[in-house]
C-alpha cells in the first residue's frame, strides 16, 4: 500500500469521524423540544432521529456538490488540506458539545477547510464570492427566517385551537411532534450528511482516485449516512439540555410549530444546495417558538450568548485548521497526518472522560453552559 493510499485512508477516517460528532452534536436540532415537551421519550427520540438522518443521507446530493467543488479551488487542494481542514471542524465540534453550545457542525467543517486551504495555497485558493453567498448570508437569512415562520406558526396554534382543552390540545400535540421532529431529523440528514460526503469527494479528488466531475460514489453516501447515524443515536444530551430548555419553556404547540417551521426552511435549504447551519435553524425556531406564544419568557441572554459562540465558529475552525496543516506539513507525509489525527484522538478521549465527571442530570447547575439549575428530569444521559 503506497503512501497515497495510506494518506487517504487516514483523511477518510477523519472525515468520517467529524460526520460521527455531527450526529450527536445535532441530535439536539431534531429532538430537544420534543423530549422537552414529553412528547418522545429520550431513548426512542435518539433512535427515531438516527433513523432518518440515515434515510435523509440518500435524498440529495446538491449540497455534497457545494461542499466538494463549490468553497475552494479544487486544483489547489491536497489530502493533507482536506485532512487540515476536517480537524478544524472536529476539534470545534468536539469543545462545543462539552460545553453544551448549539454551534455549527457546518460553519465549523468549512471554516476548517478554508483555513487550511489559504494558508497552503494561498487566498486565491479560497472562492471568497461563494462562501459569502453560499454560507455567511444564508447564515444570517436563515435563523431570521426561522424565527418568523415559527412565530407566525406558534401564533397561529394557539389561535385556532384555543377553544380546545388543554388536555386534548397538549395530547394531540404531543402525536404532532412526533411527525414534526421526524421531518426535521429527515431534513438533517438531506443536509448535514451530506458536508462529509463532499469533503470525501474533494479528497478523492485531490488523490486523482475520480475526476472533478465523476459525482460522490454510493458507498461514501452509505458510510456517511452510517456515521452520522450512529452519532445520532449516541444523543448529545449536552447540547440537548441547552436548546430544549436554556431558550425557553417549550410547550406541545409550541415544540410542533418550531420542528415545523426547521424542517420547512432544511428542506428549502437542500433544494437549493445550500450547505445551511440546521443549528442555526433549529435555534431560530426555538426563539420564534417562544416569541409567537403571548407572555413565554425567551431568554435573550442564551441567545446572544449562542449567537456570539456562531460568530466565532468560522475564524476558530479555520484557525485550527491552519495550524493543523502546519504540524502536518511540518511532520511530513502519512506519518505527519497521522500524528495529528493520533492528538485529535486523545482530544476527544480527554473531552469525553471529562465529561464522565461532569454528566448531565437534572438538578445541576451546571447542566449545561446557560448555568441555570435543570427544571425537569425529562433529558437525562442514558433515561429511558
């Protein structure tokens, strides 16, 4: 086996170890507001979602082209760039789920990407016009505009429904977001599955294993809709504390107006090829949840503070994706990236044991970033 081979195996591994932390760092986008509500348990949550990330994986691959072809230059990317660059977003990944923070799984692979690319080959390397239009202004548009389909929505619910019991209102409700939830996992996976397949491709790429134009294999589809399931499935009960209780208190009604309103705008978002932030969407409709619904309290100070950590999601993942392309260089060959992956390794064993001692239950306060005490036991690590 040459080392060409070996290299790519490794960027593969990689890859495919940023789509495992994708899953259970957005597991929270599909699923916090209905283990919030009650309306799913925890455990059948997680399955349910991992589910249909998988069957969502399988739908389109517009967004896997933007990914491979559509950020930077490909003539100027090599494995070592690629591989550069995914450590960006997982080491980005993985500091956010241990502090409980909704970022962006997206934001953070393709500030990674990009950081490694212009410092290997330069600023020219980097299609600036196309991340501009492509991510930063979706990024911007689209929590907005989740946050006025959710208020609208949630308005709306308890509009028509207010000569309804609360007791029937809530139970059918509760059967709604079951549907709801289930459209948004099906809408991540259309998405989010998708960023690993494209950086896979451009590896691929990169090695001359296909050409620019020969589209994903299926088998990069199947192991990339594998990981982010299983990472699904795993649940990311940290971030999940966060969205479905540190923004505001969800109610039935209110958790199935804002899964609605985030599968609406995923799936718009995939149709277009738009490698969009699910964590942005699904936050903005958690807000617009709270908003829509007359004297909910919305804790704007969680907001900003979610909205200052998406902010510096693209400069710090690109800042390691920089430095990482750096120790890889500077190693050299198979043997330099392997080094690096072998401390992305140990990162994530730190992180994890780490989090072993500080777990999520209800009653701690420090659950999660927001430190506020835990008002329900309903999200707890491992509950069934």
């Amino acid at each position: 086996m040459d080392a060409n081979t070996v290299l790519l195996a490794v960027v593969i591994a990689t890859a495919l170890s940023f789509d495992f932390t994708n899953g259970f760092h957005d597991t929270a986008n599909a699923m916090a507001t209905s283990i919030a509500t009650g309306a799913l348990r925890p455990k059948v949550a997680v399955g349910l979602s991992a589910l249909l990330n998988f069957a969502g994986a399988f739908l389109s691959l517009k967004v896997a082209a933007t990914i491979a072809t559509g950020i930077v230059d490909t003539g100027a990317i090599t494995l070592t760039v690629v591989f550069a660059g995914l450590i960006g977003g997982l080491a980005w990944n993985l500091l956010t789920w241990y502090f409980g923070i909704p970022s962006s799984s997206s934001h953070a692979l393709i500030g990674g990407v990009a950081g490694a690319t212009l410092i290997a080959a330069g600023a020219s390397a980097v299609k600036g016009a196309a991340i501009v239009s492509k991510v930063l202004i979706p990024a911007v548009l689209a929590p907005l505009a989740a946050i006025l389909v959710a208020t609208v929505g949630t308005y709306l619910v308890y509009v028509l429904t207010r000569n309804v019991s609360e007791g029937v209102r809530t139970r059918g409700f509760r059967y709604g977001q079951i549907g709801s939830a289930s459209l948004v996992s099906l809408a991540h996976g259309t998405n989010d599955a998708q960023k690993t397949m494209g950086v896979i491709t451009l590896a691929m790429i990169a090695n001359g294993t296909i050409t620019k134009d020969a589209g994903t294999p299926m088998w990069v589809i199947a192991a990339s809709a594998t990981a982010i399931a299983l990472g699904t499935y795993l649940g990311g009960w940290r971030v999940i504390r966060t969205l479905g209780k540190g923004l505001t208190e969800i109610e039935t009604p209110q958790g199935f107006a804002a899964e609605s309103s985030s599968a609406a705008v995923i799936f718009a978002s995939s149709h277009f090829g738009l490698p969009l932030s699910t964590t942005h969407v699904c936050t903005g409709s958690v807000v617009g949840a709270g908003v829509g619904k007359r004297l909910a309290e919305v804790r704007w100070s969680v907001a900003a503070k979610m909205a200052a950590a998406w902010l510096v999601t693209l400069p710090a993942a690109a800042m390691v994706g920089a430095l990482a392309w750096a120790g890889a260089t500077l190693i050299g060959g198979a043997l330099g990236v392997t080094v690096v992956f072998a401390l992305a390794l140990l990162l994530a064993g730190a992180l994890y044991l780490a989090s072993r001692r500080r777990p999520v239950h209800a009653g701690n306060v420090n659950d999660d970033w927001t430190g506020r005490v835990a008002p329900t036991p309903a999200v707890r690590e491992g509950a069934a």
